[in-house]
C-alpha cells in the first residue's frame, strides 16, 4: 500500500509538473486561411460581343504565421448548376500576415453567357517565414478617369533600411452598402527600386469591371523582396467608421438631469480602427459645440450637462478612423427637449436598476447572517 | 495554357534633358502660343514642303501603346484626342507552378485608354503625330527667354484615337505568382480588333491608321496576331509598326511582317552639333550651352543648322544602331520585310513619370511633391517607336489628300518616294553606350535601310 501510496503521489507531483509547465511548452502554431463572406461575381463585356466574367473576394488569414502563395480555386456553373470551368489564381497578395486579408480576382471569358454562378472548390497556402519591410503610404486617393475607369493614385515611401524593389500597390474596392469586393487593382510604383527614404508615385486602375465612384477602397503595399524574407503590409483605409448604434440616458431629462449618451463606433475588420469620436451638441438656436466621447468597453460616452428647462438639445456624433476617413450620424440630428422636474420620471432605468441590485445584496446578507442576528 | 509572348517596347534610351512643372502654363494653353515650332526630324523628311492644304484633318490614328497620360491636357488640346473612343486592353499573366514557374494568361480584360504615371511612351509617340505644347521653367532659370511655344507635329489635325494594349513600360513582363504583365499579342490583337470594328463602323467615312510601337522577338505563331492584322488591312485600316530596336538580331514583330509598313531608325549628323562654332558643322564641337537646352528645335529663335534636302541630305544621314534589320533566320518560316526609315534617334516630347519623377495626376490636389497645378516633364527618347509615328503622320496626310488609298498603295507611294540610304558608316557625337562622345554607326545595304527615308513633301504629292 505504501508503493501504492507513493506512486500516486508521484502521479500528483508530475500532474502538477505539467500543469505549471505547460505556458512554456511551445504551443503548435495554427495555419488557417479562410475565405471571407464579402465575394462577388461580375459580367463585363470586353467590346462588342465578347464578354468577361469576375469573381472578387478576399480570404484572411486567421492562424498564427504569415503564409504565401495562397490559391483560390473558382468553379463556374451554369443555369443547371453544372460546372463549366474550374480556375485557380494566386491572391493579388503575395504574403499574407496573420490577421490580414488578400484580395483575389479570377476571370473568365463567357461571350456565351452561361455562367450564372460560381462556387469555391480550393484553398490553398504555404506558411512562410517572410519578414515585413517597412513601406508607409503617403498619400492615397481615387479617382475615375475620363473614361469612367478607377484609378488608385498615391506616394510610397521605403522607411527601411534597405531597398526595396518592385513595390507592389494593391487596392482592393468595396460596395459601401453590403461591403462586398467588387474590384481589384494592382500595379507598381513608378519607381522600381526604392532606396531607403526613398518615395515613389503610383497610379494603379482596375481593369475589367468599371468600379464606381462611391466605392470605398483599402490599399495595401508590398515589396517582391519578401522572396528574401523581406515583406510589406502597408495599409490605407479608405473606409469610414460605422457608428451602428446611438442611445442616451435619460431620453426625456428634467433641468437637474445630465444625459449620457453612448455610440457604438465599429470599423471593418480590414480597415484602420476607430481612432476618436466627438459628440456634437447645441442648445435650441446656439452653435453646436463638442465633447470629446471616451471608450468604455467598446462603447463611446460622452454627458451632456443638465440644460434649462424647455430648451430642445440636439446632437449627432462624429468619427474619425486613424487614416482621418470621418462618419457622422444621424442626419438630422438627435434631440430630446429638457421637461419641467415634476413630470420628468422619479428615477432613470439605471438608477432603478442600481437600487434593485442594492436590494437583493440587502437582502442577501441579511439572509446569510439571519441566525446570527436573531 | 496559351502560347504568349510578352512584348518588348521599341525605345531602348531614355535621358532625363530636363523636366518641368509651371502654374502660368495654364494661361495660354491652348488659347494663345505665338510661336509654333517645327523639329529637326520634321525638317529630315520635309514636312516644311508639304502643302498645308493636307494636315491630317478628318484622319484618325489609333496609337496601340500605352495609353496616354492622365496629364495628357498639358499637353494636347482637347479636339486631338478622341476620347470617345480611347480604349485598353490587357492580359493578365498568372503563375500556374511555383516550381516550373509555368506562367499562363487569364483573358484579354478591358481597361482604360488612360496610362498610369509610369506609363508615357504612348504620350510621347502621339506627340510626334499631332505636336505638343512645350514649356520649360528651367529654360527660363538658365536665362533663356523662351516663351511658351507649341511644338509642330508631323499631322497636326490628326485625330489620335488612343488605345493602350501595354502595361507599366518600365516593368518586366512578369512579376511575382499575383502577376502582372508587360503586354501580349493577344492584347494587341485586340486592339487591333477594336480599331477595325470603328472602322467599320462609326469611321466607316473616315481614314484610319494603327500606329504600332511596339515590337517583340518572336511572331505569334497562333496566328491570332497576324489574322487580326489582315482584318484591319481588308476593312481598309492602314497599319504602321517598329522595326524593333535590336539591331543586327533581326525585326521584331508585328513590324516584320512583310503586310505591315515597318519603319526602321535613322539619325542626323548634326543633332546635337552648335551652329556657328568657328568649325562649324565639319568640326567635332559639342555645345554644352544653350542650343543644348533647345536642340531639337529648328527656328530662328535661336541659331539652329538647317537640315539639308535631298540629294545632299544622304551624307548626313546615319541608320541608328538599334535600328532593327531584316534577319530572314531570326524565327524560321516567318520572313522579314523593312520598308522605310524615319527619324528616330532622338526625339524630344512628352514624358512625365519618368523614374526619377513622381508625376500625380493634376487633377488630384497635393498629390505628391510635385503640387504645381499642372506638372509636366518632357525627355528625349530614341527607338524606332519614334521613328513609326513619323510614317503615320505622314500617311495621315496622304490619306486626308486621298482616302481611298488603301495599305499597299500607301506602302508602295511611301516607298517610291523615300530617299535611298547607301550602304556606309558615320561618327557621330552621340549619347551611346558609354555616355556622350564620339560613336560610329555602320550599315549595310536595303536590310538596314529598306527603300530609304521618307520624304513627306514628295508622298504627299504623290498620293
């Protein structure tokens, strides 16, 4: 029994081994690209009776190292669902960090017109162990040229500390109402070798399928010379927050009342991140003034301080995500009119809440320490 | 996977002269110039003889190149470019193995008949057809008091239907597993398509000309290329093409074949030489003061060597090195055939975007460090890319004259009319492999100069 007794103090001692070494066991490293949500399909003609059609979308790569020479596989089908041709292509790029999108653009031609659908049959990616190169973007803006095709055009610069040679601009294009990838476009800087500090243009044009102005668009810079383990992701956003959701407390305030007032400020995954949001606030017929909103758990607050009685407050919030793209909502303004004390409610919802929270601990303790106080 | 060939642009030297951006540029653009300015390559083939009746009116030359620059207003006045039916095409070249490095072609794509930033050959073969407007601060900064001036161009009222089929110039031809790629014949075939389908429609009343600078080492053996080529011939579009600037290695392609107008290079003695040096012309004398800055011109603004005419011309007449010859064993079963020489050493124009040059689109505000309103640079560029838009100018001409001349009546007036070249070799002071100085340009017979170099005056005429 004693051995018995021994070894399972062992077993003990050794569990606990590895449940406290465990932090320090490397952990396997996850590789994982998935497609995103957001694809499309596009038919264009080419010119008189030649016709083209596009598929658009991103993947992401949601694990732990940057993988390359990702390839999506398109099947298209017709009326039936039958397949018609199947194509793969590499995603426009090339390195892909953990977290980070790619775009991916697969053509076809169909001057018959008989595709009607797509579907994706193939994924696949290497993990590689390519190193970012520090590019920034300077500057970026899009624009449509006379001939009704979208441009991309901008500066690059090399920050690093060695050259970087055909730098790369991908931009990829958005619909702005369901965010869904409609155009691609990709080319290189007018330098083909940057020096360190060095800046270069760019004007890069979608091809295929004529992109319209309202679209958004992300633009992504990256250097051929991750081949020897040097890399970019260099991001523009072109997309502004989303203020989502806006709710103030209390909705109808008395002359004694502040009103908090929180906004919801989201940001695509692929975009930026909110950067500040102000309230914009005025009192009846005075100028709007401003209140800078603080984060508290994902959420923006700011507080209106208590106004005279009868006046009509109204107010809208403004966003800015770090490449400055700026929301505002809504259009009208809000507003809410400041009620005479004794018609306003006794208490707020969360004041009311407070006090039935208090009440249940009350109740609790005394519960616990009945028999002690009886 | 289909056979491509990735093309090769005809300009082999490019050298930054000078570059220019100006706010006063805007203020007489195309409203008012007080002088307009003809150019040495002009003189060489007698433009300043050609009866003026006959300017290009009413003829549209689809320039196949790069598309033109989103700048091209700086340039150009608005009635020149047909924009109506600019367009562009493009192939887009995909990795297929990553070990093999098996690259295959996804569809010809549409695109814009507007070039990026880095892409201005195209800008600069269709200033040489219909002229450019011309303005250099630094001229001014060098105390030289030259106002702002339009450049002549060969067929001034020329229509340039601008079509790109070639990506990024500067760029190889593929890039990375995404891909991107320089251009293709089936790009090319394309727009040779597009340009027959306005001729035979919405131009039907009207003469066409493809205008090719553009040239690869190899034909399309598909064919695609060639038949594309007959089509527009048989609709009745006239189609003009680089010899390729590979010199002794053979032409290139679409410009060797025997059906197109090829056009190979010539230069001229005097190019860079200063008028009135005690040695004068006879004497090696490079001039590095203002005539350098405005060499290319040929006015009384500042001395300038007239170009002599024919017969005396032939002695200043060299065929450039690059200048594409006839090799019948360049590519077996496809023969060769060079028809005429134009200038095309050195040919001053548009150039913005040149590495070097971050040139942002003037309609985009604070954009890049050039932020001046309307930025342009200008370079001069040798290849016979320069030399092919020379013939279709002046075939443009011939047509407004007479429109029913069709593609072998065209070559055979331009042919019968053109100076012959002899066989020989000059030096010459020039910008070649080892920089500036002294080179000597060797060539032999009909295989280097094919009938010779044009002469507008007597084409025209003769048309």
């Amino acid at each position: 029994m004693k051995a018995v007794g021994k070894l399972l103090i062992l077993c003990i001692i050794l569990f606990l081994a590895l449940i406290l070494s465990y932090p320090i066991i490397p952990s396997r490293a996850e590789t994982t690209v998935i497609f995103l949500g957001n694809h499309s399909m596009i038919r264009a003609p080419v010119y008189g009776l030649l016709s083209n059609v596009y598929v658009f979308g991103e993947v992401q790569n949601v694990g732990d190292v940057p993988v390359n020479l990702t390839r999506v596989t398109v099947t298209f089908l017709d009326g039936q669902g039958f397949p018609i041709d199947s194509i793969s292509r590499y995603t426009k790029l090339n390195v892909i960090l953990p977290g980070k999108t790619a775009p991916f653009e697969i053509a076809i031609q169909d001057s018959d017109e008989r595709i009607v659908d797509y579907s994706f049959s193939e994924l696949t990616f290497v993990a590689t162990t390519a190193k970012p190169i520090k590019l920034e973007l300077l500057s970026c803006n899009s624009y449509l040229d006379s001939g009704g095709w979208m441009h991309v055009g901008g500066t690059v610069k090399n920050i690093a500390d060695r050259n970087a040679t055909y730098v790369k601009l991908i931009a990829t294009f958005y619909n702005t109402t369901n965010g869904k990838v409609i155009g691609v476009a990709t080319d290189y800087a007018n330098e083909i070798e940057l020096e360190a500090n060095q800046t270069s243009g760019f004007d890069i044009q979608v091809s295929g399928v004529k992109v319209p102005a309202t679209a958004s668009s992300v633009v992504v810079a990256e250097s051929l010379e991750f081949l020897s383990e040097m890399h970019s992701t260099v991001l523009v956003d072109r997309t502004p927050p989303d203020i989502v959701l806006v709710a103030w407390n209390p909705q109808t305030p008395n002359s004694t009342q502040q009103v908090k007032v929180n906004a919801t400020v989201v940001e695509p995954s692929y975009a930026s991140g909110v950067k500040n949001v102000t309230l914009w606030y005025k009192v009846n017929d005075a100028p709007f003034q401003s209140i800078s909103m603080q984060k508290q758990n994902e959420q923006w607050t700011a507080v209106i301080a208590p106004q005279n009685e009868g006046v009509t407050v109204q107010f809208f919030i403004e966003a800015f995500d770090k490449e400055q793209n700026k929301a505002v909502h809504p259009s009208p303004p809000y507003y809410y009119t400041v009620v005479n004390k004794s018609t306003a409610p006794p208490f707020s919802p969360e004041i009311s809440i407070a006090l039935l929270v208090i009440i249940v601990i009350v109740a609790g303790v005394l519960i616990k320490y009945r028999k002690k106080l009886f | 996977m289909k056979k491509a060939i990735l093309v090769l642009i005809s300009a082999i030297l490019v050298l930054t002269l000078v570059s220019s951006s100006n706010a006063a540029w805007q203020r007489f653009k195309g409203v008012y110039v007080d002088f307009s300015y003809p150019t040495w390559d002009s003189d060489m083939i007698n433009i300043e003889n050609v009866d003026w009746q006959y300017t290009g009116e009413d003829v549209y030359v689809a320039v196949l190149d790069t598309g033109i620059t989103p700048n091209w207003r700086d340039y150009f006045d608005k009635e020149r470019i047909a924009t109506e039916y600019g367009m562009g095409f493009w192939q887009p070249a995909h990795m297929v193995d990553p070990v093999t490095e098996e690259i295959e072609f996804g569809p010809v794509t549409p695109c814009s008949y507007i070039g990026s930033t880095g892409t201005c050959h195209g800008t600069h073969v269709a200033s040489t057809i219909i002229g450019y407007y011309y303005q250099e601060p630094y001229d001014w900064a060098y105390g030289l008091g030259l106002p702002p001036i339009y450049v002549d161009g060969i067929a001034p009222d020329v229509k340039i239907i601008p079509v790109k089929i070639l990506h990024d110039y500067h760029f190889p031809g593929y890039t990375g597993p995404a891909g991107v790629v320089f251009g293709t014949d089936w790009a090319i075939a394309a727009g040779i398509d597009y340009v027959t389908s306005l001729k035979l429609g919405p131009l039907h009343d009207n003469p066409v000309i493809i205008s090719m600078s553009i040239g690869g080492p190899e034909p399309d053996t598909t064919g695609v290329l060639e038949q594309s080529i007959d089509n527009a011939i048989a609709a009745g579009v006239i189609v003009v093409a680089a010899a390729g600037n590979d010199g002794l290695e053979g032409m290139d392609w679409p410009g060797a074949y025997p059906q197109v107008i090829s056009v190979g290079s010539t230069g001229w003695r005097y190019e860079w030489w200063w008028p009135g040096d005690p040695d004068g012309p006879d004497g090696p004398y490079y001039a590095f003061g203002y005539r350098y800055r405005l060499w290319w011109l040929q006015s009384g603004y500042y001395p300038y060597i007239d170009v002599a005419e024919a017969p005396d011309l032939t002695d200043d007449v060299y065929v450039s090195d690059f200048s594409g010859r006839e090799n019948q064993n360049r590519f077996p079963g496809y023969p060769q055939e060079l028809d005429v020489l134009a200038p095309g050493s050195w040919v001053r124009g548009p150039y913005p975007g040149l590495p070097g040059y971050s040139h942002i689109p003037w309609w985009s505000p604070n954009w890049g460090w050039l932020n001046a309103p309307i930025p342009g640079n200008f370079y001069y560029v040798g290849g016979t890319s320069m030399a092919t838009p020379h013939v279709s100018a002046v075939a443009a001409r011939m047509l407004e004259k007479n429109p029913t001349l069709n593609q072998f009546a065209v070559e055979a007036i331009l042919e019968s009319t053109a100076l012959p070249i002899p066989p020989g070799s000059m030096t010459i002071y020039d910008a070649g492999a080892f920089g500036w100085g002294w080179y000597t340009y060797d060539w032999g017979g009909s295989e280097a100069t094919g009938y010779g170099l044009i002469q507008a005056d007597e084409a025209v005429d003769a048309a």
